[in-house]
C-alpha cells in the first residue's frame, strides 16, 4: 500500500525523530532552525555539534526493558486479569473520525483502526 507523504519545504518541521542511521545521519532535512532533531539510536559528539552548528536542539531518548516485567504482564494478560479497554473501533478510512474523537478529549479507552 502507498502512502501519501507531503512534500515539506526546508525549515516547516518543528520536531524529526530519527529512527535509523544511514545517509540521513545527522541532517535535519525540513526541520526549522530551533526545531528538535531527537534520536532513538546512540549518537556521537559529531551529530551534537552539527544539530547545533544547523541551530537545531539535539536529544537522546533511550530506556532499558525490564524483562521481568515484561514477562508479568504477558502472564496477567494470558491469564484474562489484565485487558486493554476499547473505547470505539473505526475503520481505516474514518481515521479522521478517531481524530475528532481523541480532540474531543472524552477518550476513556483505547481507539482501533481497523484494515
């Protein structure tokens, strides 16, 4: 399936998460100047100092599983004690529908897109 992205000019993203290295490694792309360039993968003095240089704050986000948890909460949820509650289902094509109702901010659940 293909996904419509928009064409965005340099300097109209605020916020860029990066994700993955490769040839984007350290480039802002669209991101504004004073725009928050954020990263999930390790990252050396180099990026820092070129988010900068490019007046773009630069962070690191990072967090370590808890594998004991992890596999409590598998337990509880095969075991029927623990279940997410669905507030509403939409199909795909009525995502602006689940938008509409998280900015009615009434959400007590989750929302599930269907396919």
């Amino acid at each position: 399936m293909a996904i419509d992205r928009p064409s965005l000019l340099p300097g109209e993203v605020l916020v860029r998460v990066r994700a993955c290295g490769g040839e984007s490694r350290g480039r802002g792309g669209a991101l504004r100047p004073g725009g928050v360039l954020v990263s999930i993968l390790e990252d050396s003095e180099e990026l820092l100092a070129t988010a900068e240089a490019l007046g773009m704050r630069f962070a690191v986000v990072s967090a370590e599983p808890d594998y004991a948890a992890l596999e409590k909460i598998a337990e509880l949820a095969d075991a029927g004690k623990i279940r997410p509650y669905v507030e509403a289902t939409f199909a795909l094509a009525d995502a602006a529908g689940a938008h509409a109702a998280l900015d009615a901010g009434r959400v007590q659940g989750k929302l599930v897109l269907t396919i």
